[in-house]
C-alpha cells in the first residue's frame, strides 16, 4: 500500500498498512485509560513502531457504544502533547488523528499529524472539510448510523442490505468531499465494523469485501477486538479476542484492504508478513 503525503510517501509494499491504534482518553473500550498523557503513551506508540506499525493513529474522544462527545479544548489537550512527542522522537512514522472536530484536527496537524480519521465522514463539523481540502491531507471517511452515543441502543439499528446501504452512504460522502475539493486520492474509506450494526451486518461487511473494494478507494478496516468477534468466539474481555481480530485481518489482507487498525501490532504484523511470503512463491 502506497500512502501519498503533501510531503512524503509511505509504502508497505505488497500488504496493508498497520495503523496501531492509541487511545488517549479514560474510556475506550478496550485501553481506555492506559494511556492517558504523553509520559504513558509514547512508550507505547514506540512499542507498536518496534512491532511494525506503519502508522499511529491517536484518539482523544472514545467513540465505543454510549461515549458522550468530548469538547475541542480537551480533545486537543489530550491528543498534542502525544503528537508532538511522538513526532520529535520519529519522523518517518505516519501518525493519525481520530477526530471529528475540526479545530482538534488543526491542531494535531499544526503538531505533526498526517490523516485524519473521522467516524463521521464530514458530518459533524462542517468546518472539517474545508480544512482537510485546505492542508491536502488524507482523511478516512467512515460509515455510521447515528452517533457513538445512541448507535447502538436497542442492539443496533436494522438494514435491508447493510453492505449496498454502506456502498450508497460511502458513495455519497466521497461526492460530497470531491465537492468541497478534496482530492480523490486523498480518500480512505472504512464501512465501520461495530459502529450502528448488529453482529450479522459486521459478518456480512467482512464477507462481501469484494463489493466494497469496487468503490475504487483504498480501505481501511477496524476490526480489533470488537464486541461482534466477542460473540463468535464467546469471549467477554476485548483483550481475549486476538484470533478474531487476526481472522479478519487476514480476511482483509486477501480482498486487497489498504490499512488494518489494529490493537496488536505484533501478531498482525507477522500474519501479514506469512501471507506475503505465500504470495511470493510459485
């Protein structure tokens, strides 16, 4: 996968990026507080470097089922001091901002950020678009029925065809950026596995990937730990869902998906690493 910057490239090669994901807030649902300022979060983030991780994707505001939103100033107090540090300490890594606040956004950029990853695909703030287009940077447009809040109340809301209403809503939100003039391949697309679905439409996005792919956008793909692989595997604890989250990996990794955010890097990276050898010989 080959990730174009307004100043640099990153290139994996022949499998998908791995974005290591980076929680800095007390409540996301599998690390939530673990990492909460910048003395405890860059030994983490070097760890996942260590371990292969291509990019770091910082999140100030968890976005599991129920989270209420966090104000700007204190998303931008939690995220920078990690972004800057993070930065200072290694130049070569890419490094997100899971926002979807425009002024958090700005600030992790003016910091050292290279993406933005946004759950709500532009909605929530209509200044973010603007400023994506603005600073030409990648940003990941994500499918999501309703919000973090209320997205899953009740279990979760019903389709007809979960993966042709995410090829619409997903089509739809591209126009709108290429619109608003962000650059066509400056766009990531991610369905939202976990986010406003019940556990067969998670079953059913991983299974039509193919469809997906055909929206002509790289893909990324956040299924690390998720609730839905607790109930495959009758597994409680997000921690304990390992072999789900690499299942899926390498679901993803075999229709072509251009970045997996995962939790644990290490075995992602090695799955990965098997599969390619594969690919290679005769």
């Amino acid at each position: 996968m080959r990730l174009v910057f307004p100043d640099r490239t990153l290139d994996s090669g022949d499998r998908p990026l791995v974005m290591g994901i980076l929680n800095v807030t007390p409540d996301s649902f599998s690390d939530g507080g673990a990492y909460h300022d910048a003395p405890a979060a860059l030994p983490r983030a070097r760890e996942m470097i260590a371990e292969g991780a291509d990019f770091i994707d910082v999140g100030p505001e968890s976005t599991r089922p129920g989270a209420q939103p966090v104000p700007a100033d204190e998303q931008i107090a939690r995220a920078v001091p990690v972004i800057e540090a993070l930065r200072a300490a290694d130049a070569r890594v890419g490094i997100s901002i899971d926002t979807r606040l425009a002024a958090v956004a700005s600030a992790a950029l003016d910091a050292g950020a290279d993406l933005v990853n946004d759950v709500s695909a532009l909605r929530d703030d209509p200044a973010l678009v603007h400023l994506v287009a603005k600073r030409r940077v990648p940003v990941v447009l994500m499918h999501m029925r309703g919000t973090p809040a209320d997205m899953q109340r009740d279990g979760g809301p019903q389709y007809d065809d979960v993966v042709a209403d995410v090829c619409r809503f997903l089509r739809e939100r591209v126009d709108f950026a290429v619109e608003q003039g962000i650059e066509p391949d400056r766009i990531i697309l991610d369905p939202g596995l976990g986010f406003g679905k019940r556990v067969e439409h998670n079953l059913s996005l991983l299974r039509h990937l193919d469809r997906l792919m055909e929206l002509g956008y790289p893909l990324l793909l956040g299924a690390s730990r998720k609730r839905f692989l607790g109930y495959v595997l009758g597994s409680a604890e997000p921690r304990e869902r390992l072999a789900g989250s690499l299942a899926c990996a390498v679901l993803a990794a075999l229709a072509g998906v251009a970045i997996l955010r995962v939790h644990d890097v290490r075995p992602t990276v090695e799955v990965l690493r098997v599969l390619a050898a594969v690919g290679r010989t005769d």
